[in-house]
C-alpha cells in the first residue's frame, strides 16, 4: 500500500500557495480589507442595522477573491474539464480543503460562508447530475463561475434530522404544482434568487420515496422570508421561510420527481467528506499555533512546552488528527473508486469525528493561549463557533453515528456494496 499523496497533487498544493501569496494575501491586505479577519471580524462581517445579515462589502471581497481564482483556473477544480475545471477527485479536494484550512483564517478560505479559492461547488454539481437540459441552459455557466446559487430548502421547524417526514407538501393542478409549508435554516436565502424546496408529493410520512425537489423563485407569490436566525457566530444568512400555495410550473421539478432524498443524499455525501477535511484542517491549525506558543511562553521562568499538563492534551489531539486524517484519504480514495455512495458509513464516521477534533482543539488552543486565547484577537473562539454548528448541520452527529450503526447492524436497509467491506 503507498500512502504517499499523489505527485501532481502535491504540486498543485504549491501551486495554490503561490496564488494566494501573489494574488490573495495582497487583496486581503489593501483597503483594510483584513479587519474582517482580524479581531473585529464579526462586528466587520456584520450589518447590524439590517438584521444581522452579511456585510455587502464582505460579500463584494469573498466575490472577488472567487473571480481571481476562478480566472487563474482555481475555482473549478472539482468540476469536469469540458467545465473549465481539472477532473477534481474527492482525495483531491479533501486533501486541499484540509490544506486550505491548516492556514487559519483568511481570504485564501472562510468557511463560514463556505468560501474558497477552490470551489465546493456542490450546487454546480447537483446542476450537473439531476438539473434538466433547460435548468442547466439557465443556471450552469452562471453557477461555474460563483454567479448564482440557489438555497438549500430541506429542514423544518418541527423536523429536522428526519426529513420523511416533513410537512411541507405540493399537489399537482393542471400544468402546475402548488406548494404549502415552512423550511428553516435555508443558508444564502437573503441574495438567492431560488430555493431548493423538497416537498412530498406522494405517499405517506416516513415513506423514503415520494418526496420532490422543485426550484421554487423567492420572487414567487406567497413565498415569504418570515425572519433570519441569529447564531453563535454571526453574520447570518440562515432563513426561516414560509410558502403559502406557492405555486411553480412542472419545469420546476429538480431532477426525477417523487425521488427528491437522492438529491439530499448526493449533496450529503459529497459535502460531508469536505467538510470533515476542513475541519481537519482547522484542527490541526489550532494543534500547531499552540505548541508554537507553549515552547515560545515561558511562565514561571520555564516553557510551557515542559509542562505535561500541556503537552498530553496536544499529544492526543495530534494522535486522532493522525487517524482522521487516513481514514478521510482512505474514504475519499473509496469514493473516487467505488462511487459517492459506497462508503456511506465511513463519510459519518470521518464527519463526525473531524467536527469533534476540531472543537476539541479550539478549546484546548484556548486554555494554552489563557486569555489571549479566549480573546478575539486570536482566531479560536472564531472557529470554535463556526465548526461547533458541523456537529449539527447535515446530520447531527448522534444521526451519522446511528448511520453507522445501521450499517454494523444490517438494519433499515443499509449494506455496504459487494466488494466495499467485508
């Protein structure tokens, strides 16, 4: 077994840091550009006098970070190369979002938003695999470049983790279908020009089929945004929407109609192994500033690198780093062999995980760092806030380790394919 990195990619990973030193860090710098990652980063990021929503000049310099890359051939990575992109793998973008995030914070990447020089693009890719010829007439080369974006209409206020049984329904009259219900947490709803509403169309709660995916305008009469969530770490673009007979043309409909979960599970797949290496990534960001602190701060006239009592939290955060770190290469190298939705079990174990590192090192870079730590003048506490909401979203972490479990176990249906495990 070679677990060397790929050669080219790890050339690309060069290639990538001389981007962002010649082209990004100089942006970052100008225009005091880096007071949103700096200690006021939140108050920077954050239009209090409109609810609490994104900064438009935040937004304006994430859109032209991502015009740079995407013209230097960056953004697209992940994407097809008849795209503009460069046939990214799943390995790929694991090891790069993990590289990326490694840095700390900065313009290269900022995953509250999730922003980077190298796209995710998971929207894009859905477009690719479930939009029709005409969606993709419509939405694809604006999407290619970070143009456009639809939101992501999934959970509601009284469902959750569960979506079979959502509320939120459509019924077909006549060449239209008429929509009623409520979706919460719909990310990008304050700039996105449609949402990505699932309602059930057929069967009964519970039923994993029956289920559609529709792009519903946020223009459209009776769709309404009710309020934005403020959360732990802000800005917020999280919406609470209500549709009230929203009513939408067939051509609506998002891939195979009464089949809406495969979409939810594609997008779940694909994103969870990502966010699993960015949240590597951050880890091991914190992991590294604080030993180079503890052997640099020298309390009682001795390092603090000497103590045990710093060293054996680190000792361990650093060992799971390790073992999360191979088994996401390992996952992603299955994906790309297998196929996205062969080693489902192991995407949750890699998910869950990296989100609990991650918050794991935070923390303890904040007790290293003592009050300059849990200062904002340190970017802990920020990242801290940001991933603790990835043991939430996309599957708390008790759903993807029952995930797991229904693999073990064989039960609800959940076998790994033929030739995956034994």
């Amino acid at each position: 077994m070679d677990f060397d990195l790929p050669a080219d990619l790890v050339a690309y990973l060069g290639e990538l840091d001389e981007f962002i030193d010649n082209e990004i860090k100089p942006l970052e710098q100008a225009n005091d550009n880096i007071r949103f990652f700096d200690h006021r980063r939140e108050d920077a990021r954050t239009d209090w006098e409109r609810g609490g929503l994104p900064n438009e000049e935040w937004e304006a310099l994430l859109a032209q970070a991502r015009g740079l890359a995407d013209r230097a051939g960056h953004y697209r990575y992940a994407l097809p190369s008849e795209l503009g992109g460069r046939d990214g793998t799943n390995l790929g973008m694991a090891v790069i979002r993990e590289h990326l995030a490694a840095k700390g914070l900065g313009l290269h990447n900022d995953l509250q938003n999730e922003h980077s020089i190298v796209g995710n693009n998971v929207g894009a890719l859905l477009m690719m695999h479930y939009g029709s010829d005409a969606q993709k007439e419509i939405w694809m080369e604006d999407m290619l470049a970070g143009n456009a974006g639809f939101a992501f209409g999934i959970t509601e206020p009284d469902h959750g983790s569960d979506a079979t049984h959502m509320e939120t329904h459509a019924e077909r009259v006549g060449d239209l279908w008429r929509i009623n219900g409520e979706k919460t947490w719909n990310t990008g709803i304050h700039k996105a020009t449609h949402d990505l509403i699932f309602a059930r169309t057929r069967g009964n709660a519970g039923d994993g089929d029956g289920i559609t995916a529709f792009l519903v305008p946020t223009k459209s009469g009776g769709f309404s945004v009710e309020e934005m969530l403020w959360t732990f770490n802000m800005p917020t673009d999280h919406g609470h929407i209500k549709l009230d007979n929203v009513e939408v043309p067939t051509d609506a409909v998002f891939g195979e109609e009464g089949r809406g979960l495969a979409v939810v599970q594609h997008f779940f797949n694909e994103n969870r192994i990502r966010q699993a290496a960015a949240s590597l990534g951050a880890a091991q960001f914190c992991i590294d500033e604080s030993i180079q602190y503890a052997k640099e701060r020298k309390p009682f006239g001795k390092p603090l690198s000497t103590n045990q009592a710093i060293q054996f939290p680190l000792a361990e955060l650093a060992t799971q780093a390790e073992m999360i770190r191979a088994l996401i290469h390992k996952t992603a190298w299955m994906m790309d062999t297998y196929g996205a939705f062969s080693v489902s079990d192991k995407v949750s174990m890699c998910n869950y995980q990296a989100n609990r590192l991650c918050c794991d090192a935070a923390d303890q870079a904040m007790q290293v760092h003592g009050g300059l730590g849990y200062s904002r003048h340190k970017p802990f506490e920020h990242i801290y806030r940001h991933h603790r909401r990835y043991r939430i979203t996309e599957g708390a972490e008790e759903i993807q380790i029952r995930r797991v479990a229904g693999y073990l176990f064989d039960f609800m249906g959940q076998r790994a394919p033929k030739g995956v495990r034994e």
